[in-house]
C-alpha cells in the first residue's frame, strides 16, 4: 500500500455543497484534486493539492455551506463497480468477487462485504462491491481489489466489455465495403 509522506498532515476530509474543500487540516477532493490546509486567516484559507498547486479559497463559502467529514470515523464503505459480459455466469462471477474481497488483508470482516447487481448496461451487467476498510487504508484497498479484480477475471474467463462501435463504408454508388 501506498503511503502519503504528507499522512500526518491529513486529519478531516470535508465536502461542502457539489464542490469539495479542505477543512481544518483535513484531506479531501478538491475538484477531483487532493489536498491539505496550509493557513487559515481571517478571511480565506490557503489549500495546497497534492501536486502543490495553491488555492486561495474565501472563508465565507466554508461557513455558509454543509460540511461532509469523509475521515471522522475509523472506518469507510467503499464501493466498486464493474462490468460483465452479458455472456457471464452470474454465480461463477459473484463466487470470484467474494473470494476476492475475503482474501484482502485491508477489508474487515465487520460489517460483511456485499456484491450486488447494480444495473444492467448498454454492454454489460454492472456489479456492485461493497466492503468496508479503515480510513486510513481506503484508496489502497480500492486500487489493489481493481487490479486483482483484473487477474482474476482473465484466470476465469470472465469478460470485462467495451463499447464496441461498427462502421461501414457507402460508396456513391450506395454499395457497402
């Protein structure tokens, strides 16, 4: 697993309103961006992302805005979704997605994992992973059961599709190639 240098600098993850910021100290997605809180003063708040870029951020739209905490507890439900082939065998893909999740060190036990079929898509049958990890351990365990999740389906055959597009070529003749 990964480990941030910056890890003991990141203390609460805070989403406000449809766009995330940094709060207090804490980690969270800032337009898609990591970051950290550098300074607060009296009217903004300095916040370095991850690949240090800084944002000067006003402190009247933290104060005026709901506030998610994504790190105030211990542990985090993580959910990964992944499509199959419509030609899969429903079982034989739940039996290796639950194998998957059973055998990772950084998903607990309590509460049970679930996997369920989230959706049905234009090319596949889209499954649903919902385990639970610590906080700290989230973003590792959803990057190693993806790449496990990838293994495993090619050693069973499972097929994970892709948009397929066909196009045909019409001359001026109307005749197709």
């Amino acid at each position: 697993a990964d480990i941030d240098p910056r890890k003991e600098e990141l203390q609460n993850c805070y989403k406000i309103s449809d766009k995330a910021r940094c709060i207090g100290g804490g980690v969270l997605e800032a337009l898609l961006n990591m970051c950290f809180i550098k300074n607060i003063k009296i009217l903004t708040t300095e916040i370095y992302t991850f690949d240090n870029k800084k944002i000067v951020m006003p402190n009247s739209s933290i104060v005026n805005n709901a506030l998610t905490n994504y790190t105030a507890n211990p542990t985090r439900r993580a959910d990964i979704v992944i499509g199959v082939s419509y030609d899969s065998d429903v079982k034989l893909v739940k039996r290796v997605l639950y194998g998957i999740l059973e055998e990772h060190t950084l998903v607990l036990d309590i509460p049970k994992p679930a996997i369920i079929i989230k959706d049905f898509g234009d090319s596949s049958i889209d499954f649903q992973m919902r385990f639970w990890t610590k906080t700290d351990d989230y973003y590792s365990a959803i990057n190693d059961i993806k790449e496990i999740i990838i293994e495993k389906f090619r050693e069973s055959n499972i097929e994970i599709p892709y948009n397929k597009l066909d196009v045909q070529l019409i001359e001026n003749g109307g005749e197709r190639k």
